[in-house]
C-alpha cells in the first residue's frame, strides 16, 4: 500500500506539473507560442489580452471547435500564462462557454480587482435569440459565476450586440451592450448580483446607439463610448460618458460629444485608454470629409484637453490615414498615435507615428513621422503601447495574403528611432486581429490570429523593454 502510495502521489505531482508545462515565450519569431492550434479546420480567431500584476497574462478567444458537444459554434476560451510564457491551464484553453454562434462579434475580457478574468459574450444557451451573458473565471479556470455565468438579458425579440465588461477599482464589474437601438449598462457585485435594477439605458429618439468601448475609471466609476447615427448613409459620431459607483452620469445627462463634424468609418468602433486619472484618450478616423486620423485627451471632469473634435494626425492632404492607435505617458501628459499611411487612391501603404503634448499640439511635425514609406505592400492592424519615453508600434507588413510578416519598432519621446525595426513573427499567414498590451514593468505581449497550420489558430509574443523576444535573462 505504502509503496502504491508514493507511486500514486508521483504520478499525480507528474500530471500536475505537466499540465502547467504547456508553451513558453519565444525568442524566435518564426516559431511564436501557439495558445490554441487545434487542427482539422477549426477557426479559432478574435484574441484579447490582458496584463496580470507580476507579468502574467490572461488571453481570451472563439473557437469553432466541431468535436465539442452540440450546439456547434463559436466557443468562449480563455488562457492563462505565467510571466515565463508558461500555460496554466490546459493547452488550447478552457471551455468558458459552449456555444452555438454561427459568427463572432466584438465582446469584452478585463480583470477585476483580485486579478481573475472577466468576459462579457453574446450567449445562445438560452434559445435562438442571443443574450448578453458575463462570466467570472478564477485563475485555474473555475467559473466563479456558475457554467452558465450571470445572463443580463432575457428576451426573444431584442437584437443584441458587442458587450463589453470592466472590472471597477472597488471590486465590482460593469458590462455594457447594444440592444436594439439603445445601449445598457449594469453593475454586478462581486458575486454576480445586479445593483443597477433594470439598468441604465442611453437612448435618444430618432437615433441608434452602438456600443463602442468601456473601461473602468477613478472611484468605482467607468467610461463609456457609443457612436450615434440615425441609419445607414448618415453621419457616425462619437459619445461618451462617465458614470459613478451609483450609476450618475458625471459627464452630463446630453452626454459628451467626442466627435460631432463629420462621420466615423463605417463599421468602425473607436476603442480607447484611460488615462489612469479618471480621464480618457480616444483615437479614430473619419469618411468624411475625408480619410483622416484623431484624437482627444477627455479629462476626469468630462473636459477637453485637445481641440473640440480633436487633433489632426497630419495635415498632409495629398495622403489619407486609417486606422489609428493610441497609447498615453502620464508623466508627462503626452498622447502617440500610430496609423496606416495611404496615398489618396489607397493604393500604397504605410505606416506613421505622432506625438501630441498635453494641450493637443503635434510635435513630431505637422505631417508625423514616417515609420514605412509608402509602398506595395499592405501595412495594416496598426497597434502601439506606451513604454520608456515613448512607444512600442507594432504593425503586420502583408505582401500578399499567403505572405505576412509582423514587425514592430521602438521610439523614444523625441520621435527617435530606440530599436530599429525587426520582426515579431516571420512566418505568420494572413495574420489578422492583433492586440497589445503592456505590463506595469514594461513587458509588452501582442497576440493576433494566422492560419499558417492551414486553418486560423492564436498565437501570442512578447517584447521585452530592450525589444527582445523570449524569456529575459
């Protein structure tokens, strides 16, 4: 019995230590760390990520897996990496939610307060019309909100859309969404309970409300930003409000017009960053009057720090912009944006950067710097974080859809050039879906999509602060 005991507790040390084993950061960007390449034509697409205090992160994504249980369709998953890269559960992930979404639309993955993961999906456990549901998951995958999580709506006819979730300073979560015309926001409790009754709903006659982005603010509030229109072929324009631990409107009952001249992309639904002062920086482009990138520092009181309508990239008017991504330096109250550079035919692409001090003023000139010249190639999925003095920019460099690459480089807060350009992943095919994210010690990670196992599967990289990949000695 002894001797079948000690065998036995060898073995189940064994099984636990291979089951925290799965993957490790890369150094090598031909061959990234797959967080879930299952084969067999699954698609498993639309990676989130999100820093862990120590350096650890939680990662987020759908998968079509066909072998799971019936309903067949786009599955939650969700993966945990210790700060050396390491899986901490299983490889390609925990189930989360089995579902039966014959697509995917945006959803939302924070941390709460205590450091678990948070989602906010579109859930068709309930019957054929999708419902928001939010789920609680612990750091070994349990979830903390029960296996079919705290579904806010309960409808049959209302049409639903793109949730998104915060985990708030004093603990609690917020998730928001789009239900028909309007959008809802409600508070849970640690627990899951709900504090906002039936909740708070943005609505305006004549008018559509979509939700476009959420994260949580300064004393138990949040931020929230919609984009408003009145039908397909009009204007697209950006609002924004803030609201308390009680649900007041602390940026005014008319809300906060971000962007009011003109129209949004559309399709496009800005995200933002908060500013870590209760404040937040929005980035977007417009269709009209012409193809051309923003942004606007909001401060904590619901002030603008940048012009109304915000600051111009560029005033290059022989070129046109896309796709803009924003990060913000506290210490000295600066905001970078980082883009897609196209000629006015968009034929050519590339990629520039610029800097804005703390009134909206550009300072890498009034054209921004050129990171990649216009070219044949596509450069496109522009994301940065802000790190040292200035920003890590990341971009995928597409030659043709079976030849990509994703490369990044470093500036300082003088717009000069840290780490020249090099590559996060040589071998990535048609890669798609990138984000990035920064740890509070620097540690940068970007995970993205690719299909270069035949079929779309999620892999994720590291960059350290000296723009090295893989474990830092």
């Amino acid at each position: 019995m002894k001797t079948r005991f000690v065998h036995g507790a060898a073995l189940f040390l064994c099984l636990i230590l291979a089951s925290t084993a799965w993957g490790q950061w890369s150094s090598d960007p031909s061959v990234n760390l797959p967080l879930a390449d299952k084969g067999n034509g699954n698609d498993q697409v639309q990676p989130k990520i999100r820093p862990l205090s120590g350096n650890g992160w939680y990662v987020s994504w759908f998968d079509s897996d066909p072998s799971t249980p019936p309903p067949i369709g786009y599955d939650v998953y969700v993966q945990r990496l210790n700060p050396a890269g390491v899986e901490q559960l299983p490889h390609n992930g925990a189930l989360v939610a089995d579902l039966g979404n014959s697509s995917t639309q945006d959803y939302g993955l924070d941390i709460d307060s205590k450091g678990r993961a948070l989602l906010a999906f579109l859930d068709t456990r309930d019957g054929s019309n999708q419902q928001v549901t939010a789920e609680k998951i612990g750091p070994e995958g349990g979830l903390l909100w029960g296996p079919r999580g705290v579904q806010l709506t309960h409808d049959r006819t209302s049409f639903h859309a793109a949730p998104k979730i915060a985990g708030t300073s004093d603990g609690d979560v917020v998730v928001a969404w789009t239900s028909d015309s309007n959008v809802v926001l409600q508070r849970l409790d640690a627990k899951g309970h709900p504090l906002w009754g039936a909740g708070i709903v943005f609505s305006e006659s004549g008018f559509n409300y979509s939700v476009s982005d959420l994260h949580a603010a300064d004393n138990g509030s949040v931020i929230l930003s919609f984009v408003r229109d009145q039908g397909f072929g009009s204007d697209r324009q950006l609002r924004a409000n803030k609201l308390s631990s009680t649900g007041a409107l602390l940026w005014g009952a008319q809300n906060l017009s971000i962007f009011d001249q003109g129209s949004l992309q559309f399709g496009n639904f800005p995200y933002f960053v908060p500013d870590g002062s209760g404040g937040a920086v929005f980035a977007w482009y417009t269709s009209s009057p012409a193809l051309q990138c923003f942004a606007q520092h909001i401060r904590a009181d619901g002030s603008e720090a940048f012009p109304h309508n915000g600051s111009a990239a560029s005033t290059n008017t022989a070129n046109v912009r896309v796709s803009p991504s924003a990060s913000y330096r506290a210490a000295t109250d600066e905001t970078f944006l980082f883009w897609t550079e196209e000629d006015s035919n968009q034929f050519t692409n590339g990629v520039s950067a610029q800097k804005f001090d703390s009134t909206g003023v550009r300072k890498w000139g009034q054209t921004g710097l050129t990171l990649v010249p216009l070219g044949a190639d596509s450069q496109i999925f522009v994301e940065n974080v802000q790190t040292g003095s200035g920003a890590l920019v990341f971009w995928v460099d597409q030659a043709s859809f079976t030849s990509s690459t994703i490369q990044a480089t470093k500036l300082d807060g003088g717009g000069n050039v840290v780490c020249a350009q090099f590559p996060v992943s040589t071998t990535a095919v048609s890669p798609f879906g990138l984000v990035a994210d920064k740890a509070k010690s620097g540690l940068a990670a970007l995970a993205w999509a690719d299909s270069r196992i035949g079929n779309n599967a999620i892999y994720i990289q590291n960059v350290n602060k000296d723009c090295s990949l893989g474990q830092h000695n």
